[in-house]
C-alpha cells in the first residue's frame, strides 16, 4: 500500500502535495447543446462561439437587428421572403465540407420554427423568442457585420457565434419545436397495412426534416 505524502513545512508556509486521483467529470456550461436530443455531443469550440456570440447579442448593433424584427414580425410576406434567403444561405454553407454543418442544421430548424409560427401551424412558442430569432437571421443576411464576411472564414464565424448563443438560450424551445415536427409527421401518415412493416424510428425523425 502506498504511503500518504506528508505536508512539507517551510518556515512558516505549509504546502499541502497535490492529491492523486482521477479527474472530475467535465461538465458543460450553460448554453452548451447537451440537453437537446437530437444533437451528439458538441465540438469543444462551440462554448467558446456561444461565449462570443453572448457578446455580439449585448452590442448595440444587434439591438438594432431585433428592433428591425420587432416591426417585420407584423409583415409576414417579407418574413417568409427572408427566410427563404436565409435557408438558400445556410444550405450552401452546409453542403460544402463544414465542421460546422450540426450547427447549421439546428439554425435550419430554427427557421422551420419561425416559418411554422407565421404560418400560424405552430404557436407553441413565445413571442420574444421568435423576434430574437429573425434578429438572428437578419444578422446572417446583412452585409453590416462586427467582423465582415469578405474576411475569408472569420466573418461567418461571427454569425456562427451568434447561432451558437441562440440555440443555447432557447433550446427547449427548439427541442419542443423539433418533438411537435416528429409527432406532426407521425400523424400525417397513412394507416399502415397489416402486412406493411412499421416505420423504423429513423424514417420518422427524416420525415420531420422534410
């Protein structure tokens, strides 16, 4: 059995060694993805883009992305115009060779659930997290950002850190958003015959990216 190490003393300081042992679990901080379920375990980086992220959202630019929100809220025509730019925008940077691809196809999501509330199919969400995320979007178009996008990598990279705050602020929303998809798709399917096999849990979760 190993002998414990004992403090040393000098003069009149006392230094205690270092305990052995294993290291404590990391856990994530707050904002991070490890509660929503449809999303594997989140690249390091992402805490430190929702940390950045956080930032951009307390600057006063942004504040006039959501006020621009606030007002096109009431024009759901320009809306639907915005958001369909959007996905063109975030399906293009998807479809290359992106490590930030899972991050992309959360903010598509998000503009599913913006879609569904204007259309009114989905009203199971409040108000204020809908204008924050139009601001967000509205952010991604604009050619006005704190780092500009003709930098290569880095001025996306600063849209990116505001996706990464939103989806870590409003994940539940997202969550519920994304169950309300899966069981809507559900619902909508034709009664199977007895002689059909079931749908696997996976052709279900496809359909409700449809």
């Amino acid at each position: 059995m190993a002998r414990a190490k004992r403090p040393v003393r000098n003069g009149s300081k006392v230094y205690k060694p270092a305990e052995t042992g294993p290291s404590p679990a990391n856990t994530a901080p707050a904002g991070t993805y490890n509660r929503l379920p449809f999303i594997s375990q989140a690249p390091l980086s992402m805490s430190s883009l929702a940390d950045k992220g956080l930032k951009i959202s307390k600057n006063a630019l942004f504040n006039v992305f959501l006020n621009r929100a606030s007002k096109l809220l009431g024009k759901p025509f320009k809306v639907v115009i915005m958001l369909n730019e959007v996905a063109d925008k975030l399906a293009s940077e998807k479809s290359g060779k992106n490590k930030f691809a899972q991050l992309i196809d959360i903010m598509l999501t998000v503009v599913r659930l913006v879609r569904g509330y204007i259309s009114g199919s989905y009203r199971q969400v409040e108000t204020g997290t809908i204008v924050s995320g139009i601001a967000v979007l509205l952010y991604t178009l604009s050619p006005i950002d704190l780092v500009p996008d003709f930098i290569p990598v880095v001025g996306f990279l600063d849209d990116l850190s505001l996706m990464s705050w939103f989806i870590g602020k409003f994940q539940d929303e997202i969550t519920r958003f994304r169950d309300w998809e899966t069981s809507s798709a559900t619902a909508a399917l034709p009664s199977a015959e007895p002689a059909a096999a079931p749908l696997s849990t996976a052709a279900v979760a496809e359909l409700g990216h449809s």
